[in-house]
C-alpha cells in the first residue's frame, strides 16, 4: 500500500518533470539570466507597441486636421505640428 503509493508519486513527479524544476530553481545564476532576458524581451515588446500605436495615432490624428473640424481641428494641427518639429 505504501510502496503503491510511493510509485504512484514517483510516476506524477516524473511527469511533471519535478527534477528538472527543483534544478532550475537552485540555479540562481540560471533565473537571474532568464529573468532578465524576458525583462530584455517584454521591454522590446513594448517600444514595439509603443511605436505602432503613437503612429496609428498620429495617422488618425492627421486624418482628423484635414477634415476641417471646428475646434478639434485646430487642436490636433497643433498637437502634430509640435510633434513633427519634436521628430526634427
């Protein structure tokens, strides 16, 4: 009954590939790595975004200056002016 179970055990940690996780854990020099590379990563992510949505925005916004809208038009003329002589 003990040994049933002790098997049973052994097989699940085997499956979860528990000594692989335990090593992983008591490698400190290993999780700083990893840890730090998936910072690099989601940072990099994010400029990514960052970027693709500032300039979907900008896009829209230009859209909107052309249409001659009362007072939103003047506002975002202004808002892309400064921001292309901010790219300059």
């Amino acid at each position: 009954m003990l040994n049933d179970q002790l098997e049973r055990f052994i097989a699940a940690a085997e499956r979860m590939r528990l000594d692989e996780y335990v090593r992983f854990e008591s490698d400190r020099k290993r999780r700083l790595r990893d840890a730090f590379f998936q910072g690099v990563a989601r940072g990099f992510g994010a400029m990514i975004g960052f970027a693709f949505l500032g300039t979907v925005m900008l896009l829209i916004l230009q859209e909107v200056a052309k249409r001659k809208l009362p007072l939103i038009s003047d506002f975002v003329a202004q808002v892309i002016t400064l921001v292309q002589m901010r790219m300059k």
